[in-house]
C-alpha cells in the first residue's frame, strides 16, 4: 500500500455561521459558544422575568 492511500481526504471549509466585516476589521465565528448563549439565556430570561413582574 502507498503511503498517500492511508492519509484521509482534506477537508472542506463550511461556511461561517457568523461573520461580520467593518472596514478592515473582521470577526468570524464557525460555531456559537456553549457558554455564551447560556449566558445570553440567562440574561434574556431573568429580563423578560423582571419586565412581567413590573
């Protein structure tokens, strides 16, 4: 066997879940972070608490 035949085929860039461009800045994001959209949850949801309880 060759050595090229055991090497896994390369792989394909998805595209990004997120990107923003401003100029020459840019952020991009392939995936939302775990523990921030349970910190924008807890957020949302003690908002939406506090606004009902008014």
């Amino acid at each position: 066997m060759s050595r090229s035949s055991l090497q896994p085929p390369p792989r394909t860039r998805q595209a990004a879940y997120f990107e923003l461009r401003v100029g020459g800045f840019r952020i991009t994001a392939d995936h939302i972070p775990a523990r921030f959209l349970a910190m924008t949850s807890s957020a949302t949801s003690g908002l939406v608490a506090w606004w009902l309880s008014r």
